[in-house]
C-alpha cells in the first residue's frame, strides 16, 4: 500500500483526524450554543437605555368606570382588562399594602395610591424595559419610571414616593412596620 493511502486511511480511521475533521463535526451545535446564550442574556438583562414613553390618564382600581389603564396600590398599575391586563410592579421603591395589618397601614396606602395616580396624570412620563422587560415571580412586568422634566432634569417617581413618605426604599421590604 502506497504511503498516500495509509495516510488517508489513517485519517479517516478516527485515530487522530485533523482540526478540519473535529470543526466539521461541532461547529452547529456550537453555533446553538452561541446563539442560545447571546438570546438568553439579551432576553434576561434589564436594557436600561430602552426608555419607553407613556402619554395615558390612569385611574384607580376598583372605581366605577374603571378605564383602561389604573393603579392597583402605591407600587403597581394595570393596563387593559380581564385576560389582555398587564400588571406593571414600579420598581425602586415599596409602598404599604391595601389590605394592611392595621388601619394606618391601609390609609397610608391609599394615600400612596392616590399619589401616584397624580404623579402619573401629571403628564408624559417614560418607564425602562422596552417591549421585553423583565419579571417577577408573580407575572407582574418590572419597569423603573421617570419623568425627563423640560429643563432636561429627570424626576425619578421612586424619589418621589419615599420624599413624600409614602413608601421606602432600599429593601429587603419586609422589615417596614407601617402601624407603628
């Protein structure tokens, strides 16, 4: 046998094989795996430059002629109806619950819903994520709200809310007693 054909032979054998052969074989599960992890990380980051702008009138939750976008308590507002409603947490800061641990804790909700309700009626305002933000763990859409004022400033609605004592910042939040 030729040495020209042991070579061949030895190459096609499996006992070595050259970088051409490995490539051939791994490059489009490689390729997947790139593609998948560049999906992934794209899909899962916060894209803090995707700024979306919000023109809508809110109301609150639960009134009679409920409209289409409202706010649902001092941290969360709802756009649309039934099935189609998204639910939108505003992060940054945390206010008290509606049904509270005691009668202060509910009032000062309210309080806060309407404060918000306020600040979001005040004019047009933008909220991060794009057309793709993030999650939390009940399905509520995660976005960060400012309002860019005319001088070029920027009014940031979770400074607002703990400014004005309606809600806290920094959490864990579970430490914040509201009754006391």
């Amino acid at each position: 046998m030729s040495k020209r054909r042991a070579r061949y032979n030895y190459k096609r054998s499996g006992k070595g094989g050259s970088l051409r052969q490995w490539w051939s074989w791994w490059r489009t599960p490689i390729f997947v795996l790139l593609l998948a992890g560049v999906w992934w990380l794209t899909r899962t980051s916060e894209r803090p430059g995707e700024w979306v702008t919000m023109g809508q009138s809110f109301g609150v939750c639960g009134e009679r002629g409920r409209p289409h976008a409202c706010v649902s308590d001092g941290d969360t507002v709802t756009l649309g109806y039934g099935n189609q409603a998204r639910r939108i947490r505003l992060t940054g800061f945390d206010t008290p619950e509606m049904d509270g641990a005691c009668p202060a804790e509910s009032a000062q909700a309210r309080l806060a819903q309407l404060a918000l309700r306020d600040w979001l009626n005040k004019g047009v305002f933008e909220w991060s994520g794009g057309a793709e933000p993030n999650y939390d763990k009940y399905g509520r859409e995660l976005r960060s709200v400012r309002r860019v004022q005319p001088d070029g400033s920027v009014e940031d609605l979770a400074e607002v809310m703990i400014d004005a004592k309606l809600a806290e910042g920094d959490g864990p939040w579970e430490s914040r007693d509201w009754c006391g």
